[in-house]
C-alpha cells in the first residue's frame, strides 16, 4: 500500500454520475408507514447495492419490496431483496444486500441509470468524497468528504474486509454509500458504519464484488479494460459515461486503459490527418476526397526478418492490415506508387478505431483550433464501435506517423515524434497538448505507440538512412518487449536494408503486392464515385476493360499510378488512356495545368492576380505568367533535389524567378505568391512549413524530363546505371529504379540506350528491369526482349528460385509476350515445396491465361493432403467451375472423399459429374464402386449415389465394402445404414439371403450376418455356424478366409453361442493360421473365461512355429491367464523362450523383460525381507541355475541364463537378498530405468 502523491480535483460531471447512481432508501412496513432509511447505489444495470442491516436484520426478515428514490429526484423504484443475495456477518464485518430493481409497467428494468465504476486501489491519505441520504433535513443528499487510514479486520482468523476512513461525524442514513476516491475518480468501497468521533468503516469494493453475480463482476472487469464508453460482458453491451469524465492524472492513476482527454484529442487529429490523401488529386475544388473513401486494402507477402537472410522463404501471403497485427515491428517494401504512404495512413485509421467511438464526437476532444484546407473540416472517422475485452498481451497502439527525415537529427526519441507530429498533424490541434514530454512514457498504462516512419527511400544520404535504422534497433534495444514502442517502416527496396551495417532491427518484412483484379475494380470504383461519375459501377468495368492487355494490365496495378488513370479517365471517359507510364504522368501533369486556369473568384489565377493588384499592372501581368512556368520550375527543383541540393522549394523557385519580381512587387509578397501558386498546382503539398512534391515519382519524373533535354547529361546518366553492367547491376542500381525508367522513357533513341539494354540482359536482374520497362510501354528491341526472356526462362529453373520469384518471372515472361510463363506457372502449382498461397495463386494466374495445364494444377492442389484446407477447397471449387465432361471423376471423387472436406463440397462434385454425363452417370458410378485403385471413402460415395438411383446392384457392392476387413467401424455404419435405406422392409430377408450365398466373398457374408444379428434375428447364429463349416472345409483358404474365420466366432461370441468356443480353440491351434489369428483366436477364449485359455496360450508360447514375437505375446498373456499369476510350466517357458539360442535380438529383449517382470511378481508375493522365499521364485531361480550347470544345454543357453541371473535387477535381488529391494514394476511391457541391458555375447 503506496501513499497518495496528490489529491485530484473531482469534475463536476463526476459527482453528478455519482449522485445520479446513488438511490435513497425507503423500507415500509405493511400500513405504508416508513420503518427504516439508508443509501444504496447502482453497480450495475438494474442492480443495487446496500448494507444489509439497511434492508433487514435477517434474511428470514427481508421486506418484499425495498422503495427507492434516483439520485435525490422525484423518480422512484422499486427493489426485490432475495436471501441468496443477503451477505451478514458480524464476525468479520461482511454487511451487504444485492436488490434487483423490479421492471415498470412497459417490462423494461432502469438500465439507463449511470452505475459505479469501481478500482480498489487505496493509499494513506487519498482523499474520498461520499455522497449519502442520512435521516432529517437534508435526507435529499448530502455529501462529506473523508481521509483514508488504512485496512481493519474484526476478525483475526477470517479475511480482512473493511477499510477504515476519518473525518467529520456521520449520522445514520449514510449505510449503503458509495465512497469515490478522489485520486482515482472511482468507487473504492460502500459505507458500512460509522461513529461520533469521525471513524467510519467501509466494505471493499473487492469484497462487494466476490458476493455478486457472476455477470456482475465480469461487467466490471470489463469496465476496467475498457478502451470506449460503451462496456461490453457476456450480458450487458451498455455505456458507461464515468470513463470520460475521469482526468488524465485520474486515468493514470487508476491504470485505466480508456484514453484520457488529451490522447482522445491526439487520437481525434491523427485520425483526421489520416484522411488527407498522401497525393493530393485534381477533383472539383482540387481537393482529395477522403482516404477512407477510395482506400483498398492491398495484399502482402511475408519474406524474413532482416536479421535472418539465411532464412527460407516463408512464401505467405496476407492482408497488408495484418502487418500491424502479430509483429512488433515490420518492414513494409514496395515499388514507386505501390501504396505506402496510404498504407501507413490506413494504420493510423485502424489503430484509431481500434480505441472504439465512444469518444468520437465528444466537444473538446478534437484538439480544437489549427488551419488548413478543405480537409481540416473532414471529422475523426467512426470507429467499428467498442472492441471485445482484450485477453491477449498485444497492447493498444497509439500511432504516430513521422517522416524518416524526423529521425535523422541527434535529437531525444521524443522530440523527433513531436516534430513529426507536428508537420504532419499540427493543424488539426493545438500544439501544446503533445510536446515531446507526451511522447516519452506510454499512451496509457496498457497501450503502446506504433511509429510509422514513411519516406526513408526519399533520403538522399546512405548515412542518413543507416541513422534511421540505428534509431530502430536503439529503440529495440532499450525496449525489447515492445511495451513502449513498436516501429513499422514503409520504403522502396534500398540498399542498407538487407545489409544493414547499423545494429540488428529485428522486423518481419512484407513486400506489398499490386492489385489484383477484384481490387482494381473495387478502387476503380471508390475513385470514380468520389470524382462525381454518376455510374461508377458501369464506369469502373469500362475503366477495368481498357487494360486487359499482357502488357498494360501490369501499369493499372500499382496504386498511384490507377489514382491518376482514374483522374484521367474521370477527365475524358473516352478511350483511348495513356498506355505508358511516362505517358501516366505526362498526361496527369497537363490535366493538374489544366485545372490552375479555373476562371471562377476561388481560382489561383485571380486570387494571385488581386493579391498582385496593388502593386501595380506590371505586377498582375507576372503573376499571370506564373502557372505556364510552374512544371518547368519544378523540374528544376526535382534534379536540384536529385542532386543533393538543401534548398527549399521556395527558396529555389525565389531565386529563379528573381528577374520577374517587379520593382514594386514586395520580396516577402512575392514569394507567398509563389507558394500559392505551387501549392495550388496540385504537383505539391505543405509539410513541415515548406513544399514537397506530392509524391517522390513526380519529383523523378519531373527530373527526369529536366536532364532528357540536355543529351550530355544524359548519357553520363545512362553511362552511370550501365556502364559497368556485366550481369548484375550496381548495388546503387534499385535505389535510382523510378528515375532511371523516366529517362529511359525519354530518351529512347539515344545509341547508347539499345547497346546497354541488350548488354544487362543477359542477368537475371537486368532481365526484369528490361521487362519493367516493357510493362511501363517502354519500346525496346525485340533481340533484347528475347534474349531478357531466355535469360529469365532459365531463372525460373534454378533450385534456389521461390514459388514467389517464379511467379514473378512468369509475370514478366508474361509482360514480354513469351509462352514460356505458362509452363512456369505450371511447374509452380504443382511444386509440393512451395508455399500453398503460392502454389494457388500461379492456378489463378493459369486460369486467367486459360493455359493448357491449369486443371492438372488445381488437381495437384486438391490432392496434397500437406497443402492447407481453404486452398484444396479452392481449387476443388474452380476445376468444379469448368467440369464439362467425366474424364476427371476418378480423381476427383478419389480427392473429395477425403474426410477434411464437407459433405456440401462431395455434393458439390457428384452433381457436377452427373450433370456433366446425365445418360451414363450410373455406370459411371458403378464403375467408380469396384474400381479397386480407388480409395474406400471415394467408392463409398459412388455406392451411395448408385443406391440412391435405385440400382440393385448396389446392396452387393454396400456389402462387399463393409466386409473389407480394413474398413473401419465408422465406414461400415454407413454403408449398412445406406444398405438400410435401399429397402428397409426387406432389409432382414437381404441380409439373411446375402449371408447365404456361397457365391459372395466371405467377408461381405460375415458383414451381411453380423448386421443380421444385430437386428435381434434367430437365423444369425445358424447361418454363422454354417459359414464356419464352409470355410474350415476350404482347403486352400488364404489370410483373407482365416480373418473372416475369427470374425464368425467373433460374431458367435457376441451372441453368446457356445460354438464360438469350439471355434477359437480350433483357430488358436491350427498351424496353418497366421499368428495374429491365432493369438487373437486365444484372447477371445481368454474374454469369455474359457478353462482351456491358459492351456491354449501355453501351447501358443511353446509353439516354434509361430513368429519369436508371437510366442512372447502368448507367454505374456498366460502370465495373466495362469492360475495365480504362476506356475512351473509358465515358469519353464519364460526361461526357454530367454535361452532360446534362435531367438532375435528385439524379441530376447521383451523376453528378458517379461522373465524379469515374472520373478518381480513372484517376488512380491511375500515380503521379501523375510527369510522364506516363495517356492516358485525359487524355482525360476533353481531353473536358471539348472540350465546354466547342465552341460546337456548349449554353451550359448548357458551363458544366457547365466547373464539373466546376474543382470536382470529382480532376479539378481533374489539372489542377493533384501539388501537389493526396491518397487517392482507394475507391468510387464514397461521398459523401466533399472534394467541393464545384456551385453552381446
């Protein structure tokens, strides 16, 4: 027990919820006159608690009804008492009552009412506040305030219950009382008595709650866990206001999970940032819509950590919003456009809503004031509403999006959050609710931030990305759990980050995946709704339709570059779009110069020009000239960036056009009028007090163009990416990707660039650039498509080539128009050691190419029993898509019959054959009944829809199937069930006649009799007997015909027949009979407490016929058969089977441990420390001895008994004597620790 640091102030709103859940109590006595008063309060919905001597001074005394008064109003309820809720103990103090408050007229209890929120947690000197309804004038309410002192017990032997408090005297009527703790802001206990000194004790809220319901106590355990207003438990879904109004310090206190005031207002901006699309688009107003209204989820695949490269890949595919889900930290990679900056922003969305909505629209929370744009009026997204009770140690994150830029300056952790927060979310708040001092301890006690670092490819310096990953694994290190922090980086492929130099950051790494097709389509749509398409269903099939070409499916893909098609298409839906990816972006260009020429009062044009009026015309006329310079004064600033140059973009385009600033034209006004002027161009965004261009491939493009009208720098560009290509690029080569294909683009016809192509082809990763270029519609020779697809053909081959990277070279094959990528594709579907998601997904892309082996793809899938269950159920799913003919039904009924699959999918497959052949699906299905490659579930789906055609075929096949003696018990309950559904009147007499008929195989005869006596007929036993005959007279019978012998008898046995007897003696010793049979014949003898069984597995035991193994079963199982556990003769056949010379080594072990576990039994039948031992523990040893001293036995038998005397730890405890004594084992199969095995000899 700490002591209180501080006393906290309590919100007006917090007494008011305590006033409203506290109710005055009133009990009458029968003429309606009051007897007796006290306070009582809401702990729950329709629950009431109360001192029990309030109520009554017995259980066998509770009134009826107890009368209630809400929260000193006129509004009254009433309340039942129940004596299994009626708690009263003098001894130890316990005074409680629980009343249920009885429903009004319209059958709806008082839910509504505000209930206490309880916390414990009690210090010496929190101050308390208690809101009461004592007797007299002020029985309306009355509050006083108390000094906690510490715990009391009345009872030394029983649990200390009470809490002791002090302050003013409190008269009667107080009993019943919450007690608020002020430090907390939560209910700490109920008022039980008090005296005139000030003393008063208190039942702890811990106590009151192990006297309630148990729906009582999980609704508070989820209060306490609770990240919303709205608590959710097993009964209840309801709210709980008391959370808002507690203060940050309350919250802290009481290690609340609900975030305080101040994170709810972070919470609220960062949400509302979130929606600001990370590339600014040109709709009406030139202002994007909402992330969360065109946003699609991408897909991922799961690589390895960073730290461990050596790691087979794990070829897993997932949603890229499970990133965040299972991973402290992790490494999102994509190419330029591929969506991570929206990806990012989509997890500061869902880390929002994970915190619930019960906060949402709360007045002040939203950080109030800031400035910006149209997107500063966008409001905090609704979450999904409260999430269920967190159970598992995954924390709450609280996420922080920062720039990698924020990381690089020597600063504290904390100070570098702030400043990414305050570029990025600054004007959705007020600055002063998060200084770097809110970053540097954890959101709240059970929640941890997420950092999500963006733009770490955009950094020029290879230094500054390894401080950036330095950083991370600092973090890492000084907080290995995660319980403060945990990072997700999102970038382009740079080079320090497989490699990294900087200390290890251990981070699950995910590529992000383009589109596939249902996501496009659903993107599509989103964007084409929000630019105002009046169908954007039939509009987004039309946009889809344009890129269903090899080559230019692959451009439609990638995120940014279906934002800007979108735009485009919006701008003129006629075909034909932009087929290239510089042509993307020449074009989206030329629209955002289109749209800076609005003519209407909110267009950049006039408002620059009267911003520029006063100053004169000269004035008007340059800043009229502004917008046409805007793309070329960017590309400036794009290469000077390129470059490495610090300028900012004001700065740079100041001094550019330095020579147009006329005379009267202030500097300071000049240049606001040039960053309006950019900023409204669509091409660039404000962060941090500066421009930045919307996305980084605007800044490569635009470069790119600025270095393509200069030839001498070109090709010193060109020079520098392929000059030095052998058959691998540079290592700098992917960090320059996006621009290097911008300048190839745009300089096509330079000599150098066909002699460099054809050069870098023939490496494997030169041979994918080539195919990139093609995809971005890039024209090159057709000898270097043919030789970059050779050379990524013979790629695909290699042993150490993913599932993943194979499917990535046939998508480029693919790209280059080359057939190969079906092969490929093939070899991947089909390849067991490739990743199920993989090995599905080269199916689809088959499918989607209607290549020649896509059936025997998803066949493969099916089939593999190691492949996951969802992917067999696809790709069952798909071949059933396409089945038009029956040459499959084999090996789909085969696959189907596996029982992981459900009946709907075998179904599913049954009506497809037959629809596929209607004439000749019953032969069909006879021919699958006795097709013997077939499994039996596979045939027994044939029988059954033979039976259920009606053909009298198939009560014989129902038969022959159960009869296979490897057909389990469940298989054969069907089968016979389906038999009985084919005739059910005749079923007896079907039965009777099958089991008849010499004609038929034993087994199925068998089956057919057992069911037969299992219907309570008499003709089972006789025909039983009679089959026996049948096959005893079978001279030539096989292990088939001496299985259904045993199984006769067995089925006799059942019936309690006599001849079963005859017939397992007969069994165990015919010597024709395999020895299973034989032994089983004798366990069966053995169940039914037949004399001979001993006899019979004695004669087994000794019978060298039979398999070494075999006879050392029949001699353990005489050691329970025999009379008294021993005798002379198991005795002398236990040492036999020991000293058998011809004995294996395997069967000699388990006869050592047999004889060994005999004389242990044997031993214990007296205690051994007596001095008499028993006589046939004497024997063994006097037998042993014999042998080991009778020149008549072999030396090999004679060492052998030897050595089982002397190592064998019972039998040399026999010898030796008491001294040895330790527990015997308790079984004979055991292979107990104190046996020491017998050398070789």
């Amino acid at each position: 027990m700490g002591r209180a640091d501080a006393v906290t102030a309590l919100s007006t709103t917090t007494r008011d919820l305590l006033t409203a859940a506290t109710v005055a109590l009133m009990i009458r006595s029968p003429d309606g006159a009051s007897r007796r008063s006290g306070t009582g309060f809401l702990i729950a919905p329709g629950t009431v608690a109360t001192c029990a001597h309030v109520v009554a001074d017995s259980a066998e005394t509770l009134p009826e009804v107890v009368y209630a008064r809400v929260g000193g109003t006129d509004r009254e309820l009433r309340l039942r008492p129940a004596p299994a809720l009626y708690f009263r103990d003098r001894n130890t103090g316990l005074d409680l009552a629980l009343l249920r408050v009885v429903t009004d007229a319209s059958g709806l209890a008082a839910l509504a009412d505000p209930w206490a929120l309880f916390h414990d947690d009690l210090r010496d000197g929190d101050r308390v506040w208690v809101r009461g309804h004592p007797e007299g004038m002020f029985h309306s309410g009355q509050s006083v305030e108390l000094d906690y002192q510490g715990p009391s017990s009345r009872d030394p032997d029983g649990p200390g219950l009470l809490e002791r408090f002090w302050g003013p005297p409190i008269g009667g009527g107080y009993s019943g009382s919450a007690i608020l703790n002020k430090r907390t802001g939560a209910v700490c206990g109920m008022l039980c008595t008090s005296d005139h000194s000030g003393s008063v004790h208190a039942l702890s809220t811990a106590a009151l709650l192990s006297r309630c319901p148990q729906q009582v106590q999980e609704l508070h355990k989820s209060a306490a866990r609770a990240v919303s207003s709205r608590v959710s438990s097993g009964v209840w879904d309801v709210d709980q206001p008391w959370l808002r109004t507690l203060t940050d310090d309350q919250l802290q206190a009481g290690g609340w999970a609900f975030p305080g005031r101040r994170l709810r207002g972070y919470l609220a901006a960062a949400a509302r940032a979130a929606e600001s699309h990370p590339y600014p688009g040109v709709a009406p107003g030139n202002v994007s819509p909402p992330l969360s209204t065109v946003y699609v989820s991408q897909h991922a695949h799961s690589i390895q950590t960073l730290t461990r490269p050596d790691q087979p890949d794990t070829e897993e595919r997932v949603s890229a919003a499970t990133i965040i889900e299972n991973h402290m930290d992790a490494l999102a990679v994509g190419g330029p456009g591929a969506g991570k900056s929206s990806l990012l922003r989509s997890f500061v969305r869902e880390c929002v809503a994970g915190w619930g909505d019960g906060w949402a629209g709360e007045e002040g929370d939203q950080g109030g004031g800031g400035s910006g744009d149209g997107a500063d009026e966008q409001s905090a997204p609704q979450g999904p509403g409260p999430r269920p009770d967190r159970t598992t140690s995954t924390p709450l994150l609280v996420p922080v999006y920062v720039q990698a830029a924020d990381l690089v300056p020597d600063r504290p952790l904390a100070e570098a959050l702030e400043a990414g927060v305050r570029a990025d979310a600054g004007r959705y708040g007020p600055l002063e609710a998060w200084s770097a001092e809110f970053f540097r301890g954890p959101p709240t006690t059970h929640a941890s931030w997420l950092v999500l670092v963006d733009g770490l490819d955009e950094l020029l310096a290879s230094e500054q990305r390894q401080v950036v990953l330095t950083r991370l694994a600092g973090i890492r290190a000084a907080d290995p759990e995660g319980t403060m922090y945990r990072c997700v980086i999102a970038t382009r492929p740079v080079p320090e980050l497989p490699t990294s130099r900087s200390p290890a950051w251990r981070a699950a790494v995910f590529d992000l995946l383009p589109f596939d097709t249902r996501q496009l389509r659903d993107f599509a749509e989103r964007w084409l709704n929000a630019l105002g398409l009046p169908d954007p269903e039939r509009a987004a099939e039309q946009f889809t339709l344009q890129f269903g070409e090899r080559r230019r499916e692959a451009l439609v893909r990638v995120p940014l570059m279906a934002t800007m098609l979108c735009q485009l298409f919006a701008d003129q839906p006629k075909p034909p779009l932009p087929t290239t990816r510089h042509e993307v972006y020449r074009s989206f260009i030329g629209l955002l110069q289109s749209r800076q020429y609005s003519d209407t009062a909110s267009g950049i044009i006039a408002q620059a020009t009267g911003a520029a009026a006063k100053y004169g015309t000269s004035a008007v006329r340059t800043v009229e000239r502004l917008p046409a310079q805007v793309v070329g004064l960017a590309g400036e600033l794009a290469l000077a960036w390129l470059d490495g140059e610090q300028l900012s973009a004001v700065e740079l385009f100041a001094a550019r056009t330095e020579d147009q600033r006329p005379p009267d034209l202030p500097e300071p006004v000049w240049r606001e009028i040039l960053r309006e002027t950019f900023r409204r161009s669509g091409l660039f965004t404000e962060r941090g007090g500066d421009l930045v261009f919307i996305h980084q491939t605007l800044l490569e493009f635009l470069a790119a163009q600025r270095v393509a009208v200069d030839p001498r720098r070109a090709d010193t560009e060109l020079r520098n990416v392929f000059g030095r290509w052998a058959r691998r690029p540079p290592p700098e080569w992917r960090r320059h990707d996006s621009f290097t294909r911008f300048l190839i683009a745009a300089v096509t016809e330079r000599p150098l660039l066909g002699r460099a192509l054809w050069r870098c082809g023939k490496g494997w990763e030169g041979a994918r650039f080539i195919a990139e270029l093609v995809a971005d519609g890039i024209a090159v020779a057709p000898k270097s498509m043919r030789r970059c697809a050779d050379t990524l053909a013979a790629a695909a081959k290699m042993p150490e080539c993913t599932g993943f990277f194979r499917r990535e070279l046939a998508q480029h094959l693919r790209t280059l128009g080359d057939g190969r990528d079906a092969r490929i594709l093939t070899a991947v579907a089909t390849d067991p050691m490739v990743s199920d998601d993989d090995r599905i997904m080269a199916a689809r892309a088959l499918g989607a190419l209607r290549g020649s082996g896509y059936t025997e793809s998803l066949l493969s899938i099916a089939a593999d029993t190691d492949v996951g269950l969802f992917a067999r159920v696809e790709a069952m799913q798909r071949i059933l898509e396409g089945l038009d003919d029956t040459s499959r039904g084999r090996q789909l009924l085969a696959i189907v019959a596996d029982p992981v699959f459900h009946d709907g999918l075998r179904r599913d497959v049954l009506n497809a054959l037959r629809s596929a052949d209607p004439r000749g699906c019953t032969e069909l299905f006879f021919s699958y009944a006795q097709d013997p490659e077939l499994g039996q579930n596979a045939r027994a789906l044939a029988l059954r829809e033979l039976a259920a055609a009606g053909d009298r075929r198939a009560p014989a096949l129902l038969l022959a199937l159960a009869g296979e003696s490897t057909a389990d018990s469940t298989l054969r309950y069907e089968l016979m069930r389906t038999l009985r559904s084919t005739d059910a009147d005749r079923y007896a007499e079907l039965l009777a006649s099958y089991g008849a008929d010499s004609d038929l195989d034993p087994g199925t005869r068998v089956t057919a009799l057992g069911e037969l006596a299992h219907t309570g007929d008499k003709r089972a036993a006789d025909l039983l007997a009679s089959l026996a005959a049948e096959l005893d007279a079978d001279p030539v019978g096989g292990e088939r015909v001496q299985t259904t012998r045993l199984r006769v008898a067995e089925q006799l046995a059942q019936l309690h027949d006599p001849r079963a007897d005859e017939l397992f003696t007969t069994l165990a010793g015919d010597m024709s009979v395999a020895a299973p049979i034989r032994l089983g014949a004798a366990h069966e003898l053995q169940a039914t407490g037949h004399a001979s069984a001993a006899d019979v597995f004695a004669a087994l035991a000794a019978d060298r016929v039979l398999d070494e193994h075999a006879r050392v079963a029949a001699a353990r199982a005489l050691t329970k058969a025999e009379p008294g556990g021993h005798s002379p003769r198991l005795t002398a056949i236990l040492v036999q089977l020991v000293i058998d010379p011809e004995m294996p080594e395997t069967a000699r072990d388990e006869a050592f441990r047999l004889l060994d576990w005999y004389a242990a039994g044997v031993h214990r039948v007296q205690d051994p420390r007596d001095s008499h031992r028993p006589r046939a523990a004497k024997g063994v040893l006097e037998l042993l001895t014999r042998v080991a001293n009778d020149s008549n036995y072999s030396r090999l038998q004679r060492a052998w008994a030897a050595k089982a005397m002397r190592n064998l730890p019972h039998l040399r405890r026999l010898r030796e004597g008491p001294a040895s004594w330790d527990p015997a084992p308790d079984t004979p199969g055991g292979t107990h620790q104190t046996r020491t095995r017998l050398p070789d000899l």
